[in-house]
C-alpha cells in the first residue's frame, strides 16, 4: 500500500538510483527521468571511500572488485609518502552494476523510468520533493573538469594498491587504481583544470609506461566531466539537488561517489521523515550542511595547491602522515588542518 507521497528525480546515476531504490522500498511513488533509461554508463575511477554503512551497501549488492590499504602519493611523479592501512580505505567497486542494481530493486517496487531531460519544473499535485540528480549536467560547461579513464590488462600491479600522483601547476591529477583483486586490470587516467581530454590521455599513457614495464592492454577508454568548480547549492527555488547537481564532489581528490551515496541517503531520511514540501528541504540543508562543508574545504585545497605550484610539493612533503590518512579516508575538516598548522608552523611560509 503506498503512502500517497510522490518523488520527482531527474537523474538516475549513483545519487538518483540509490534514491530510488531507498524510497520505493518504503512505499513512496517516484517518477524519474533519465536520458539513457535503461542503460548508465559513465566512467571513472571507480573508487569510494568507505563508511561502514556503505561497505555494508556494497556487500550487499555484490558490486565490490577489490580492496585499497596501500596508497603511493606522488606531486609531479615524485613520491613523497607510501601509506599501507591494517583495514581498507577504498572499495573498488562495478559502478555500473551497483547502478543496474538500484534501479532494478527500484522497478521491482513500481518504479517507471522516462527517457530524456526534460526541464525542472517546480512541485506537482501530490509531489513532495522534486529532485535534481542530474550529476554534471546540472551545472554550466565552465565548472566542469574532463576526466579520461581508461580500463585496461596487465599482469604487472597490485589488487591492492593506488596511485595518486598530483600535478598542482595543471590543477589536475592522475591515477592509477586497481580493477580487480589479482591485479591484471587497471583503471587509470588523468584530470586537469588547465587541459581537455586529449591531453589528459597522452598524460596518462605516458606515466603509466612508467608505472607499469609492461604491456597495457586497453579494454575501454572514455572521457567524463566532473563538475569540480561548481556553486555547492542544494536546495534552490523548490528543486532539491542531491551529489554532485549540488556541487557535492571532494574536488581535492575527484570524487563524486561517497558525496553521492551520502547526500542521497541522508534526502531519503529526510523524506521519509517529513511530509511537509517546507520542512523537508529546510531538514535536508541543514542536514547534508556537513558534507556541503567538506566539498566547499576540498575546492579551497585544491585551489591553493594549484596557486602553489611547484611549492606544493616540498609542502606537501612536509605534512604530516596523519594528513594523508585523513586525506583518503575523506576526513579533512578545517578543524583539523588548524591542529596541523599549530603543530607545524613551519607551514606557514608556504602560504606567504
């Protein structure tokens, strides 16, 4: 029996599936639109960093390739720190499985997906929330950041070991993860504030031949935007905005994933909480404040790493471990960036 409540989502990525799937399972009737209806394919990393409920959501939906606990952090292909965790901080998961899967428990609960992209228009008769889930497209092109992913064979890594290695003067990143547990697939790529796809993949083959002295065998090559300089805005005019339509990605490290889990799990909350239009984005704003907090702190580093230059990374190898194991388990918070600068402040002159 339904509970007469209606959802809008526009959007049926990570965020919009998840949603979905959380509230139909309660009964709420959701009407959804998304340009590929039955198929969802976007590339990236496909790394999150892990909570315990979201470890518990990835268990279930049988979606997780491998494990990350040992992390090589570079700046301009240099390493400055090799980090190995006693628990993972990373699930290397098939995105586009854990999607199939959202969306088909969702089906199974009377879900009907539109295709297309119409405009957001404000409440209907009956709905309670309208939501924007539309990830990048929600923003302008100015915002967005082209990432190039590229899957491929080897027989020569790690199923348990990241590459990031950061390039501050492009304003950019690149990457090489695992793909599988055996370490005969990798996922790498680059990003750069400063170039466009092209050169994000010459980059990225070239450092790979580094990384890797041995054949790479691409499987699939794709590029994608992030929308890393977007306006963090959640609610606006009626239309609530849920993982990175609402600017919430962790801009520093090029993660939409968690952000988008989270905001979703924590709107899904909200709804089922409040049957009121009013109260539920006033409870959702304050509610997903912590995580719009953390994404506005990860476009400020990114930022000054990129105004630093070829500072950040005699910087950067001055910071203390403790900041990298926050930094990939996603927990910088300006609390604790203060408590770093009171206990080295010798970093100070980096700034001035």
């Amino acid at each position: 029996m339904g509970t007469g409540k209606t959802v809008r989502i526009h959007g049926l990525g990570i965020s919009g599936s998840y949603l979905a799937w959380r509230l139909s399972s309660e009964s709420i009737s959701i009407r959804a639109f998304d340009p590929a209806a039955n198929v969802y394919s976007k590339p990236c990393g496909d790394a999150i960093t892990l909570r315990p409920w979201i470890r518990r959501l990835l268990e279930e939906t049988s979606v997780i390739k491998t494990y990350v606990k040992r992390f090589i952090i570079r700046v301009n292909g240099s390493t400055i720190t090799e980090h190995k965790a006693g628990e993972p901080y990373w699930a290397i998961v098939d995105k586009h499985g854990m999607i199939s899967y959202f969306r088909r428990e969702a089906a199974r609960n009377g879900l009907k997906i539109a295709r297309g992209s119409p405009e957001l228009k404000p409440r209907g008769p009956g709905e309670i929330a309208v939501v924007d889930a539309r990830g990048p497209y929600a923003h302008p092109r100015e915002s967005w950041v082209y990432a190039y992913r590229i899957l491929a064979r080897t027989a020569k890594w790690h199923g348990d070991t990241a590459i990031l290695d950061f390039y501050p003067s492009l304003g950019g990143l690149y990457w090489l993860f695992p793909a599988d547990s055996e370490g005969t697939l990798i996922n790498f790529g680059a990003g750069f504030l400063n170039s466009g796809p092209a050169a994000a993949r010459s980059f990225a083959f070239e450092r790979v031949k580094a990384d890797i002295n041995d054949t790479v065998t691409p499987i699939d090559e794709r590029a994608a935007p992030i929308a890393i300089l977007s306006n963090i805005v959640v609610v606006e005019r009626g239309i609530v905005r849920v993982g990175e339509a609402g600017g919430l990605v962790i801009s520093s490290a090029g993660e939409g994933n968690r952000p988008g889990l989270e905001s979703a799990r924590l709107l899904a909350e909200t709804v089922l909480a409040s049957d009121d239009p009013g109260v539920l984005e006033k409870r959702y704003r304050r509610n997903v404040s912590r995580l719009a907090s953390e994404a506005r702190l990860s476009r400020s580093l990114l930022q000054t790493a990129a105004r630093m230059g070829d500072r950040f990374s005699s910087f950067a190898g001055s910071l203390p471990d403790s900041f990298w194991e926050n930094y990939l388990q996603g927990r910088i918070s300006l609390r604790y960036l203060l408590s770093v600068a009171l206990r080295k402040p010798g970093l100070i002159k980096y700034f001035l």
